[in-house]
C-alpha cells in the first residue's frame, strides 16, 4: 500500500501541475479572446463610421443637385420671361 501510495503522489501532483497550468491558458485564451472581441467591435465601430461619412457625402450630392435644379429652374423663367417681352 505504501509504495502505491507514493506511485499515486507524483502522479497527482503530476495532474495538479496540468490543471494549474490549464487555467493559467484558459485565462490567457479568454484575454486574447477579449482582445479579438475588442478589435472586431472597433472594425465594426469604424465601419458605422465610414458608413455614416458616406450617407453625409450622399446628402450633400443631394443638395448640390437640388441647388442645381433650382438654377435651372430661374434661367428658365428668366428665358420665358425675356420671350415674352418680344412678342
């Protein structure tokens, strides 16, 4: 029994060392796995962002386009304008 017993007492020390061990990785997987988190949060928050600078591009092209229909519509006033005084 006794020399069972100190076969047995490395051999749990041996599984104690890897259970230690194990956590420490388990821990060092879950902060690389926080860090990847972190990143893509960041990607997904710079995407939004890109987006957002793309609607506001749109809107001004929008205004642009609407300042120009509006300068067409007074030249052409003008013009009907100008043809009525001849007649």
């Amino acid at each position: 029994m006794f020399s069972l017993q100190q076969q047995l007492a490395p051999t749990a020390a041996a599984t104690a060392t890897a259970a230690a061990a194990g956590t420490v990785a388990t821990a060092e997987e879950q902060q690389q796995q926080q860090q990847q988190q972190q990143q893509q949060q960041q990607q997904k928050q710079q995407q939004q962002q890109q987006q957002q600078h793309q609607q506001q591009q749109q809107q001004q092209q929008q205004q642009q386009q609407q300042q120009q229909q509006q300068q067409q519509q007074q030249q052409q006033q003008y013009l009907q304008f100008r043809v009525y005084l001849i007649y």
